[in-house]
C-alpha cells in the first residue's frame, strides 16, 4: 500500500465577503480530505482579504507567524450600531460635523502606540465563560473586557464630508477589532461611528498578491502550499546533525551549538546576569525540511514543538 505523504504548509486565501471564516476552513477540509485545517485569525463574514490558513501540521505553527496585521477600512461616521458595523441595529444617528484633514488625522494620532480597546458586543470574546455575541444575541447588554492592542500606524486615504466616509490605511498588533477602532474614531470625531467595509491587506507575513480565491479550490486547481521554512523565515534556522535529530524526535534537550545556528537576531551575553537571551528557533532536519521549533537558553535547546517532516 502507497504511504500518503499528509500536506503540512499554508495556503493563503484572498476571502470573499459573505463567507466567514469558519466556512473557508470547512472548504478546505474538503478540498484537501484533510480534518487538520485551521485559520490565523478570523475575518468578519462581510471583510475580504489575506485569510491565512494552515493545512495539517503547520496549523501547529500558526501562533509563530508574524503578527502584525494591516487594512484598509471605511467608517460610516454619524452612526452608531449594535454590532460596529453596518450589519447592526442603528442605536443612534448624529450630525456629522464639518472636518478637515488636519482635525482628522490629529484625532487619529491620538490612537497610535500601545492602548485598551474595547471588543464589540458581536465578537467571539468570552464573558463570565461564554462567547459575547451568543450572550448579546439573547438581548442581554454585554460588557466586554478590555484588552491591550498596538496601533502601528493610520493613515487617512480619503474623507468625504457629504456622506461622512473615512478611509484608512491599518497597520496593528493581532487581536485588534478594527469595528471597534471605527466605533472609537467616530465617538473622538464627536458624532459616532462604524465601520462599513473592510479589506485586510495582510496577515501573518502575507500580502493580497500571495492569495488566491476559494472558489479556485473548487475548480481543481490546488496552489502550491507556501512551506512552513518559507512562512517562518523570521525565525533563526538551526541546523540538526542525526545525532540531534534522533534527541529531538524524543523530545530531549541537547546542547546549542552556535555553529549550526544561522542567527537572524541579536545573540549576546546578558551583562546583569552572564544568561543567553531567550532565542526561539526554527529547527531544520537533516532532509532540510523543518522539524519544529525550539527555544534556546543558557546554551540548551528546549524542543517546542516537533514536527516528523516527510510523515
């Protein structure tokens, strides 16, 4: 009997609106015969753009992508809804006042650097153990908690005062609500606001040029998976002889040499305490495919994950 080699890399997915995220995963489970499937952050069902998807082991590597994420976005201001979104019951409408570009981009520096942000009621947030949408959906006024985010950058592409839409460029830290962000500019700007479409423009360290749509899936055509060596070149590669690939299979720590290393980071000695810095890395078989990851301190490698590549 033929031994099927299971896929294990990422497939990145320019997604349509009207599909959540849920269901492009579920696609893929089909496409790919594959129950091992999973996304690097959940897009709202009417947003589009860079949906990044692990197929078999690699959905283990997800959290070791980069993070940061960027978009492009309109606000609806003048308008406030229960949801952030134009998808909402509309709870309150206000006159939008008269703006020019410098009173909207120094309200939108107010929001750059580190800051709480609030989640929407409508969100996957859990509240006293259970989600925040299914509670607000029984009619129940929710209170999210709130969370620490980072705002890279926001940049204003285009305002137009007659209907009151705002379009900005995003650039934040994984786990921000940009319908919260809209939610939050508008309340700034004096009038209230939501957000009325949204693009993510990239994730995870890909852009909309390295996607491709799902219904591409359907057709046959299986694009090629972007390895996990390729996905994760952020990291520093280390090199195992076999000697360190039979104490890596079990599990085992073993000394780091640094001439198997290629660092990517800065590797010094601590001055307070003579101690390594923690260094995660990208652990490479002797077939050059990756076997997991690793961290390294005090010159041991602790294995973090392990991967059997070619299995």
């Amino acid at each position: 009997m033929m031994n099927l080699v299971m896929p294990c890399g990422f497939l990145i997915i320019n997604k349509v609106a009207g599909c959540s995220s849920h269901q492009c995963v579920d696609r893929i489970r089909q496409v790919y015969k594959l129950k091992r499937v999973g996304h690097g952050g959940t897009l709202d069902p009417d947003a589009t753009g860079v949906l990044t998807v692990g197929i078999g082991p690699a959905t283990r590597l997800l959290p070791y992508l980069p993070q940061k994420k960027s978009y492009t976005g309109e606000i609806q201001l003048g308008q406030v809804t229960t949801t952030d979104d134009l998808r909402g019951e509309i709870i309150s409408n206000a006159t939008v006042p008269q703006l020019n570009v410098y009173e909207i981009q120094k309200v939108l520096s107010k929001f750059i650097g580190v800051i709480q942000q609030q989640p929407p009621q409508i969100s996957a947030v859990h509240v006293n153990g259970e989600r925040s949408y299914i509670r607000a959906r029984r009619g129940e006024n929710v209170i999210t908690p709130t969370k620490v985010i980072r705002i890279y950058g926001l940049d204003l592409k285009h305002w137009e005062q007659h209907t009151g839409r705002l379009r900005i460029n995003i650039s934040c830290s994984s786990g921000t609500y940009i319908r919260s962000l809209a939610r939050d500019i508008g309340k700034a700007l004096g009038c209230g606001g939501c957000l009325s479409w949204l693009q993510r423009t990239e994730a995870q360290g890909f852009h909309l040029d390295h996607a491709v749509f799902l219904d591409t899936l359907t057709k046959g055509i299986l694009p090629k998976l972007v390895t996990p060596t390729q996905a994760l070149h952020h990291l520093s590669p280390y090199d195992l002889t076999e000697d360190e690939y039979r104490a890596w299979k079990s599990g085992r720590t073993f000394p780091f040499l640094v001439q198997h290393a290629k660092i990517n980071h800065v590797y010094r000695r601590s001055q307070d305490n003579d101690m390594k810095f923690y260094l995660d890395l990208m652990i490479i078989a002797p077939n050059d495919e990756m076997a997991g990851i690793a961290f390294m301190k005090d010159d041991i490698v602790h294995p973090k994950i392990v991967l059997s590549p070619g299995k």
